[in-house]
C-alpha cells in the first residue's frame, strides 16, 4: 500500500507557491518538498491541520491510498 501526497494539485488550484505554502503552515520549503515527493514517514496531526488551514481542505483531499499493484492486501482476509 502507498499514500499518496497530493500537495502539487492543492497548490497548482489554489495559485500558491511553495515558499508561501510553507510560511503558511509553519514549516520549512524542505520539508514542503519531502512531503510533496513522497518522502515523508510520518506526518504530525498539528502538521495537517495547519496544511488543511493553508490550503483550506480536509485531510481526505491531502493524502489519498493507493493500493499495491500485486493486489494481495493480507489484512482483508
């Protein structure tokens, strides 16, 4: 499984860079491209809430799941 991080689409729509982006939520543009390139472990709720006051969204609209390509998803048996 993989979540997916779909910051790019938030702030192409909404006409924000990263740099504003990044001042808006609290953190730095480095940390805004870990997020946005997928190389994030972890991210803190405070962290998503501030993003979802940024971007004015729900967590739902920030990070999606994507299924693995094999499809054998063991906790569904």
């Amino acid at each position: 499984m993989a979540i997916v991080v779909d910051l790019d689409l938030l702030l192409a729509r909404r006409k924000m860079s990263v740099g504003e982006f990044a001042a808006a939520v609290g953190i730095t543009p480095a940390n805004v491209a870990v997020l946005k390139n997928g190389r994030a472990k972890a991210v803190r709720f405070t962290t998503l809430d501030a993003i979802c006051r940024a971007l004015d969204c729900q967590p739902g609209d920030v990070l999606r799941w994507v299924p693995d390509d094999g499809g054998n998803d063991d906790r569904r048996a």
